[in-house]
C-alpha cells in the first residue's frame, strides 16, 4: 500500500497522541470521563482537518490562547489542583489540543510529539506498571518513524508541487522497518546506560500520594462475630523471593508449612484478639546498610526471602516464622516482645529482606537454652489471660486434652478434634450470641481461620498452656516463571502459636482449609504476566545503586574467578539471550548498513530491480565507475552475453527513475524475465 | 510526440544530405535550435562550418541572412541604421542583416570587439535598441556563428561574455577517410543551395515549446549543478561556469532528450552535452591557450562527478 508521506505523518501523530493518552490514563493523571472527552476531541480534530485547510490562520490567536492558558493553569495552582502534575497535565492537553486543531506544517508534527513525550515524561514518576514500558517502546518507534516521516516531508515542502503530485513516496515496509531497526538500536543503547549510569537521588516530581488501600482480607485485629464474606479477593499482595531458590532449584512443596507471619495478639476479650498495653514495644533507629535484629537465634537452618509488598493500609513487616532480621529502605523500626515488626506505613511498594529461621518439624525433642519456659509468673499470666470463658468450652477442652503428655501433645488434639469436628467456611453468619466463639463449638460448628485460632488459642489457655493468635498468610502460589511466591489477598489466614518448653512458640495451624489449587494452563498467562511486572518493578522501578554494585561484583567474579567462568558459559538461557541480543543489533546495522551503501552516488532511490540486476552485474565483474551513467554501463555490457537483457533493464530503469513513469504490468513481467536472466547467467 | 520525432528526423535528414558523415554534430546543431540558443561552430578551415550553419539555415522556412564578418566592420553593418528621409521630415529605421530568423555569423573574429558586442543584446533577448528604440528580432531566432581556433592571424578572442551566450560551442572535426573519398568522389554530398526547407518556422517554435515540457527529476537538477560546482572548484579553472551556464545545460538537455524521442532527461543527456555546453564558458589559469584544453578539463570532471542511479 503506497500513502502520501503528509498523511502517514498524520497518522503517526495521532498515532503518538493516543499512546501519551494512554500513559496519562495509566499513571492515573486522567480518569475514565477525562480519558473520554480528550479521545473525542482528539478524534475530532482528524474530522476538522479538510475545514482547517480553508481557513485563514489568525497570529493574534495563537497569543491569546498562550495567554489564556497560563492563566488558567496559574490559577488552578494555587486554588484547585491536587498537586502540581494535575495542573502541568492540564496544560499539556491544553496545548495538545491547540496544536491539533491549529495543525499545518510539519513543524507542528514535531511539537504534537514533544508534548505526547512530555505526557509520558509526566506519567513516569507516577507509576510503577509495566505497561508503562509497552507505552513506552510504541513512543520510541512510532517517534522514530515521525522524525523519519518528517524529514522527508519538510525536504519536499521545498519541491515544486508538480513533481510531487506526479511522484507519490512510496512508504511502504522499507521506511517502518528502518525505524524498527533503529528503535531497537535505541532500546538497545537505553538499556545499556540504564543498567550502567550510576542511580543517584529521588524522582524530581513528587509522587501523587496513593490513595487507594486495600484493607479487606488482612487486618491488626481479630474480631468475632462480624459478619460477611472473605477471602474473596484475588488480588496479588505480596511476592516471596527466596535467596536459596534464585536459581529456579528449589521445588515449592518441599515447604507446605510456610506462612508468612504478620502480627501477633495476646489480649482476648471474650470477642477481639488485640495486643495488650502490657507488650513491650521499642523503636529502632539504624545507620544503613545495618541489619535489624529481630529475633534471637537458634542455630537451625536460616530462610532469606527478599519480599515486595504492596500497599495493604498495614505497619507489619511480614515473613516466615522467627524472624531473624530485616534489611530494609525503612530507617526506623518498631518490634515487640510478641516478634511484631512494624515500619511506618508505606505508601509504595516496599521491597525488604528478612532472614528468618524455620520451625523444624517436631519441636519436643528440642532443648534450646533460650526458648525455656520463663519463670516470671507475670509472662505466664499474659499467655493464659482469659475473659469469663463458658464453662462447656472449659469441660471441652478437659476432656479433648485429658491423658495428653505434655503441652504440644495437648495442642496437637485439641488442633485435631477442631480440623476434625468443625467445617470450615468462608461466610459469616452473624447469629448475635453473647459468646461467639460458644457459638462456634457448639452451636453453629462451622466459621472461618479466625474462629479456628480464637477457639484453639482459648482452650489452650483454659488448660494453662500459653498461647497466642497470629494474623499473616498462606504461602501462597508458586509462580515458575519468575520463582517466587505469589501471595493474594484471599490467603490471609489465622492460626496459633503455642509455647513449648525448649523450642519457644510453635505455630500450629487448626483449621481444615487447604492450599489453594494449582493454577489451571489458562492462567498460566497471567503467572507470566505477574512475573514479568515482577521483574519491571525488581529491576527497572527500584533499581538502585546497591543493585548496580552487585550487578557489578557479579561480572567481577565471573570474570575473574575461575571456577565461575564455566558455569556462566552453560548457561543455555543467558547463552540465548546474548544471541538474542547480538541478532537485534546485528540486523540493525545490517539494515542501516544497507541503506548507506544503496544512497552510494546520490539520492537513494534507485528502483529495486535496478539495483539487483547491478548486484548480478556485479558477479560478473561489471560495476559501475562513480561518474559512468547508466547508458554508459550497459555500452561496456555489450561484450556480455546479457548484453540486451540488460539493456532492456537500463531502458526500463530510465524510465522509472527519470522518467517518474510507473512499469505497466506487462513490461514489470518483462523487467522480471530480465532480471531472471541476469541472474541466472552470472552464476 | 511522434510528431516532434518525425520533424526532427526529417530535419536531420536534410542537414545530412550537405555535411556527410557527421550526425553527431548535426544532433548538436538541431539541439541547439530546439534549446532557442545559439550556436558557435569553431575549427580549423575547410571542415564544413559554414556547410553546417548554411544548411541547418535553409532547412528551414524562414528568412536566412549570411553575415561575413571583416576587420572593418561596423555595428550598423549588422544591427542597422536610421537614415534620414527628406519627404517624411524623420529618421525611419533600415533593418540591418540581423532582422532574420538564422543569421549565419561566418568568422565572428574577424571582426573588432566593439562589432562583437553589437551581437550580445540581440543573441540573448532577441531583440535591437538603437537609437533609444526597440526592435524586436522575429522568432524563431538563430545566430550561427563560426570561428577560426583563436591562435590564427588576424583574429579577435571574443569577450567571455560573448562567448557565456552561446548555448553550444560545436567542433565538427576532420571526417572519416570513407566519408572522405565519398565527399571526393563528388557523389555524397548535396551543395547547401540545393537544399529546401522541411520545416516551417511555426514547427521550430512549436518543438521550442515542446523542449519546455521535458520532465527533469530532481536528481538530475542535482547531477547539472554537481557538474556546475565542480568546475567552479576544479583548480585548473580560473573561471567556472555561470549560473547561464548551468542553464544552459539543462536546456540543451532537455532538448536532447526530445531530440532522442523521450519526455524526460536522462544523466546521459548532460554528460554528453557537459563540453558543448560548459568548455566554451570556462576560464583557465595561467598561459591562455598553452597545452591544456578547457574541454578535456571539463571531460575529466565529468568523469569524476557521481551520476545519480
């Protein structure tokens, strides 16, 4: 398909405008109805365009509507906007529009797309999604193939009309595909400095504030007999990297006991869990890059999982069970003496590192000196409090725990007799019982994680073993793609955490509720998905000097040590990658080298079979001096025995070339039998 | 456009039947007419110059005056004078040999300079001033000037911007020794006499028009004013050519490619017109005609511009 250099120019800024559109809605800067009203008007000017062409241009206009415009945006400053990036978009659709409905010349090609870069330029601090970088790749090649575009219609806004109107450009594949090479090339090159300059300072445009939380499923508190559905909600939350896993070797069934602990209560009242004022709290200050120390430390085995947490509305630091230490941005700290971590609640995403030391399987045999039973009579009196506790739940949990050996047995058959007994269930009834956890045991025998740890942690305590009830959540989906944990909204859970003489608290988890199911092959689409925002986020949006350093120690090592060297070299994966690479470079400089040497002599527009019917020329050893014409080549051929094909090609070529003449259909099949001949005798 | 082909033929065709052998020259001679320029036929005695201008000239339908130029001729020889008229009380003005369509200047240097110059206004707006009126010349018109090389005796080199308005500058050359013996032999050639005229005047202006029409594409606009700079750069050159010389290239061109049966021009076209068109117009450094030709000059720069492809 051939069109007219002046409207695929028209096309690619439209093209250009929609795409900065994109981005404002994307970053959140324009809403569903504004995103409505500028695509109609937008639109609209396409329509208006015929109309423009007979309208006189007014200089005193384009002077009032810049005054009109900072004005406007002067004043929305300092009385309505939200924040500075509300008004600075404003005016940018402003003059958006302006320029569309005021569009001339190429020049203002060149402005629409300086202002649909300035929307993405807007857009960048205000968002962390990845499809930011599909937005932005379009920009990069739809802008590149606008300069092109644009070039080469200012070089004919000089031609006389004539010669214009009888030679169409021919914009077919030759020209996007030259721009495709070099957006790649520029890809390319971005990636590189991107990896490769160093990462200083904060974005110069503060944030908009976040305003959206998610606050169903997780929450600080506890409380019974409330009433609803839960655990609906499929939103991704959280993401577990796992240190030992990195490379993609560990297999996640291996840990089907992994919860990620959130925050513990000790306090009941007969209906909520909460944190009693007792609790001993302490806010650390910290010098980076200095570890928090979180919990002491047995000596097992020790857990790193690097964890990016979305904004929940919540303080609490979350991670597997015995949390050791916290790496983290945060340079204040809140702990307790329930092994609560708390930071200020973040706004954005957070990425830290915990190191935590797994619960190992069967705590009784254990003897740690520093996980005995205290012999403060005050810590035991704060794991057993209790309010007026009916007495059937009391008698209950005699009769569950008579005969048991020691206090994990007993939590071990009470935990049993719940999971066994009880029906798990996500709706919540309320049934208004003074006594809901009464309720629960005996009346309607069902309820939700909550209702599980309430009544375990309860009957524990009338038999005056200690305990305590734990808010976080399920492990999670396996995602393989990215090798990390996804963890929803719907996994929050409760379960208990029992003390046992020796091993300190054990977590025991009572109610009969599964892992979730493997994803089905549909979704598999969106593992994939997640895991390349993962990896958006991971090493594009927090990329930080500190990763640059390591990246760097990385290479370092590679490089120099020796028994490293093997190993990178069989890594098929970075292998391909590299080749990847190497092959989107590569067919860069092929096309762009191409296109040089076919410019060799003067204007690039030689007709295709001209230039093949010279390249098989070529073969035989005829090419053509810098000042020998076409004629002239063909006179030297005729010792050749293409002598007359040839000419014939160099007639039809003149014709073309000079001649601004299209080949009729007979005389292109003419030009193809030549051509064929040429080919076939120069081998 | 078969039309125009024909008449150019036929036009060939009757110039041939005087000058034997030499069609190239003849392709020059009517390239010159149908570029409305005009023509400076330069070499050595006896080659057939004034075959050439004598035969083209009454080829075609029109009037044909033959000026021999001399030492001691004035301008009013040529342009014309206002002669006083007892009965009408006033100068009334007597048209001198120039009031034609072909002029056929034969040995312009001979003449002065000052009779020279006499020629420049009329060759390059086709009109006389005399006497604080205007003449105008009848179109089409056609100077056809031959010269002896300018080392002779008893010649004056004609001023540059004489020579910068001459379209072509033609050498006809020695024939072919077959042509020769034909021309011996008595049987080959026609006398110019005996030649009548194939075209009209209104055909010639016609093909003029149709030279106007002739597509250029802008890559050989590039190709014409490549040659250009390229003369004006070329270090041998004391004087390159003027922007009447690029001009002229290019209507040369044009007329050529008509000439040739096509619509449009071609790079050859300028190539092979780059010394009829460019030498004549160019200045060399140092000793005035010493071993070096302008024309190899030109000949060499137009092997080494790059053609458009």
């Amino acid at each position: 398909m051939t069109v007219s250099a002046s409207s695929a120019l028209a096309i690619a800024v439209y093209l250009l405008v929609a795409d900065g559109l994109a981005a404002l809605f994307l970053g959140g800067l324009l809403g569903g109805a504004g995103l409505a009203l500028a695509a109609a008007a937008v639109a609209a000017s396409w329509w208006q365009a015929p109309l423009r062409r007979r309208i006189a241009p007014q200089p005193w206009l384009g002077t009032a509507i810049v005054v009109l415009a900072a004005g406007g945006v002067a004043l929305e400053v300092v009385t309505v906007a939200a924040s500075m990036l509300d008004a600075f978009t404003h005016l940018l659709l402003f003059l958006l529009l302006v320029k569309l409905y005021t569009r001339r010349t190429s020049r203002d090609a060149r402005d629409l797309a300086f202002l649909a870069f300035f929307m993405l330029v807007a857009v960048a601090p205000a968002t962390t999604s990845v499809v930011f970088l599909a937005l932005f790749v379009v920009f990069l090649v739809v802008g590149t193939w606008l300069l092109m575009l644009r070039h080469l219609v200012a070089e004919g806004e000089g031609a006389p009309p004539s010669l214009e109107a009888r030679r169409p450009f021919g914009l077919g594949r030759d020209l996007f595909a030259l721009s495709l090479a070099a957006s790649a090339a520029t890809i390319a090159i971005t990636t590189v400095l991107f990896l490769v300059i160093p990462r200083v300072g904060q974005a110069a445009l503060p944030l908009r504030p976040h305003v959206s939380r998610m606050v169903s499923g997780f929450s600080e508190r506890v409380e019974l007999g409330a009433f609803g559905e839960i655990e609906a909600d499929s939103t991704v939350v959280m993401r577990v990297h796992l240190e030992e896993w990195r490379g993609g070797q560990g297999r996640p069934e291996a840990l089907p006991a992994l919860r990620w602990r959130g925050i513990a209560f000790d306090a009941f009242d007969g209906r909520a869990w909460t944190v009693s004022r007792s609790t001993l709290r302490l806010t650390l200050r910290r010098e980076l890059p200095v570890a928090f120390p979180v919990h002491r430390y047995y000596g097992g085995p020790v857990l790193t999982q690097e964890i990016f947490l979305e904004p929940i509305g919540s303080e609490m630091i979350f991670g597997a069970a015995r949390l050791l230490r916290l790496h983290g941005r945060s340079d204040v700290v809140t702990l307790d003496d329930l092994g609560n971590v708390a930071v200020p609640v973040p706004s954005a995403r957070l990425n830290y590192t915990v190191d935590s030391e797994p619960e190992v399987g069967d705590p009784r045999g254990l003897d740690i000196a520093d996980a005995r039973l205290p012999a403060d009579p005050r810590w035991l009196a704060r794991y057993t409090q209790l309010p007026p506790v009916a007495p059937r739940i009391v008698a209950l949990a005699q009769e569950i725990t008579a005969g048991a050996a020691d206090h994990y047995d007993a939590a071990l058959r009470l935990s049993a007799w719940l999971g066994r007994e009880l029906k798990y269930t996500r709706v919540l009834e309320g049934s208004g019982a003074a006594d809901p956890l009464e309720d629960f045991l005996f009346v309607r025998r069902a309820g939700n994680c909550e209702y599980f740890a309430a009544a375990l942690a309860v009957m524990l305590r009338t038999q005056g073993i200690p305990a305590r009830v734990v808010n976080g959540f399920q492990r999670g989906e396996w995602n393989p793609y990215g090798h990390y944990f996804m963890v929803r909204l719907r996994d929050a859970h409760s379960w208990v955490e029992v003390f046992v003489d020796g091993a300190g608290w054990v977590s025991l988890d009572p109610s009969p509720r599964g892992l979730p199911e493997p994803t089905a092959v549909a979704a598999r689409a969106m593992l994939w998905l997640d895991a390349l925002r993962l990896s958006w986020y991971r090493y594009v949006v927090s990329w930080s000097l500190h990763d640059q350093l390591a990246a760097a120690d990385t290479v370092r090592r590679a490089v120099w040590t020796r028994s490293a060297l093997p190993r990178v070299a069989l890594d098929w994966r970075s292998l391909l990658r590299a080749a990847m690479i190497v092959a989107v470079l590569g067919s860069a400089a092929v096309a762009l080298g191409r296109r040089r040497g076919g410019a060799v002599g003067g204007v690039a527009d030689v007709p295709r079979f001209y230039a093949r019917a010279l390249r098989a020329l070529a073969r035989r050893g005829l090419t053509p001096a810098a000042g020998e014409t076409a004629r002239e080549l063909a006179g030297r051929a005729e010792a050749t025995p293409v002598a007359v094909a040839f000419a014939r090609l160099t007639a039809a070529y003149e014709r073309v070339r000079f001649g601004g003449i299209a080949l009729t259909a007979d005389e292109a099949a003419a030009v193809e039998a030549g051509l064929a001949e040429l080919e076939r005798s120069g081998r | 456009m078969t039309g125009a082909l024909e008449l150019i033929r036929r036009l060939e065709d009757n110039v041939a039947r005087a000058l034997v052998g030499k069609p190239e020259v003849i392709r020059l001679a009517v390239i010159g007419l149908l570029a409305r320029g005009h023509l400076l036929i330069e070499d050595v005695p006896g080659v057939g110059k004034t075959t050439l201008a004598a035969a083209l000239a009454r080829s075609i339908g029109g009037g044909f005056q033959r000026i021999q130029f001399t030492s001691d001729m004035l301008p009013s020889d040529i342009l014309g004078v206002s002669v006083y008229q007892p009965d009408r009380g006033d100068f009334v003005f007597k048209p001198g040999p120039l009031f034609t369509n072909i002029v056929l200047a034969d040995e312009i240097n001979r003449t002065t300079p000052k009779t020279q110059s006499s020629l420049l206004e009329a060759m390059n707006e086709a009109q006389v001033s005399l006497d604080h009126s205007t003449y105008q010349l009848p179109r089409p018109f056609m100077v056809l000037a031959t010269q002896n090389p300018l080392e002779y005796e008893g010649t004056h080199a004609l001023p540059e911007s004489q020579l910068d308005r001459f379209l072509l500058r033609i050498t006809i050359g020695y024939p072919g020794a077959s042509d020769e013996k034909a021309i011996l032999r008595g049987g080959g050639a026609t006398p110019t006499e005996a030649l009548g005229p194939v075209l009209a005047a209104a055909d010639v202006l016609r093909l003029q028009d149709e030279v106007e029409r002739v597509r250029v594409a802008d890559s050989v606009l590039d190709y014409v004013l490549a040659l250009v700079a390229a003369t004006r750069a070329a270090p041998p050159l004391r004087l390159g050519v003027s922007p009447r010389g690029s001009l002229a290239l290019l209507r040369a061109a044009r007329a050529r490619a008509l000439a040739d049966g096509r619509d449009f021009v071609v790079p050859d076209d300028v190539k092979t017109l780059a010394v009829p068109a460019l030498a004549h117009r160019v200045l060399l450094r140092g000793a005035t005609g010493g071993e070096v030709d302008p024309a190899a000059i030109v000949r060499a720069l137009c092997d080494s511009v790059p053609v458009p492809r």
